[in-house]
C-alpha cells in the first residue's frame, strides 16, 4: 500500500512538473510580441546600429534560438531541453546561460527561505505561548479562538501551558479546565 502511495504521489508530481512547464511555455507565445525584437529596439534607442543592421541580428538571433521553427517542434525541444536541464541562453542577459543565473540566484533564495523559516517558528511559538498564558491581559486573550490552533501556535501554548503548571499549586486539570472554559469566551 504504501508503495502505491509513493508511485502515486512521484506521478502526480511529474504531472505537475509537466503542466507548470506547459504553461510557462505557451503564455509568451500568445502575445504577438517578438521577444528578441523588443530586447533590440531597446538597445537601438540608446545607439549602436542602423535599421538594416537591427533586422539582420534579429533574423540572426530568432534563428539561432529556434523560434523560426514550428510551435510544436518548438514545444518538443523544450520540454528535451528541460529533462536534460539545459534552459539555453538568457533572452535579457546573453550571452549568459538560465543555468548560471539559477545558480546565482540559489544561495540568497536558500538564505531568505532560511530566515523566513526561523522567524516565523519564533514568532509563532512565541505569540502561541502568549495566546495560552492563564493570566495574559490585553489583546492576546482575544486570539485564543482564531489563530491559536495552527501547529506553531499549538506547540507554543502546550509549552506556556505546561510550564505554567510547574509552579501553581493547583493541579493541572483545573487549570486547563480553567483555560478552555476563557478561551470561548465573546470577544470585547
């Protein structure tokens, strides 16, 4: 069972993976727009080359890029291109490939993912454990119906709750008992 599981869950990743990559191909193709065309008349408006010239390296670039060719030749080169992980040549940045701008681009989006991920476990344990504190006043009684019951929350009001039963003299059932019958209390 849990091996079909797996075979499942590997399919429908490779169906995603190929619906994203088919969008992503047909979206800039339904604008009349030529990519290398726009990217060359913006460089002639700041000088460099005459009107013969710009339609020469056009020509030259659509050419070499493959857009000549039909769409679906076109559509199955690209997904070829895309199970051998070559993305060719940037259109905005040639002549660098879209492998290089990838790589630099990984360790700021790792180091951003990495910050995001650990202040939103801080903040989150840290507005749970308020959320659940017994004796809390002011705002953070009124969140203890909403939000308090996603798993970052969860986790830092089960922490406030426990140590909160450390010192009391009360058992802890009455104190939790305590705790639910505020926590569905109207809001002010």
């Amino acid at each position: 069972m849990t091996l079909w599981l797996v075979v499942r869950r590997i399919l429908f990743l490779l169906v995603v993976i190929w619906s994203a990559s088919t969008i992503v191909f047909f979206i800039p193709r339904l604008s009349d727009t030529n990519p290398i065309r726009e990217r060359f008349a913006e460089l002639a408006r700041t000088g460099g080359f005459s009107p013969a010239d710009l339609e020469k390296i056009i020509a030259s670039y659509t050419e070499q890029f493959g857009l000549d060719r039909p769409l679906l030749q076109q559509y199955w080169d690209y997904l070829g291109n895309i199970a051998t992980f070559d993305f060719g040549y940037s259109l905005n940045r040639y002549p660098s490939t879209v492998l290089d701008l990838i790589m630099q681009a990984i360790p700021w989006t790792l180091g951003l993912l990495l910050v995001t991920t650990i202040l939103s476990f801080v903040i989150g344990n840290l507005l749970g454990a308020l959320s659940a504190w017994p004796r809390a006043q002011g705002p953070t009684t009124d969140w203890q119906a909403g939000p308090a019951h996603s798993p970052c929350w969860e986790s830092g009001r089960r922490a406030a709750e426990s140590s909160s039963h450390a010192g009391s003299s009360e058992p802890p059932s009455s104190s939790s008992a305590r705790l639910r019958r505020s926590r569905y209390r109207p809001l002010r």
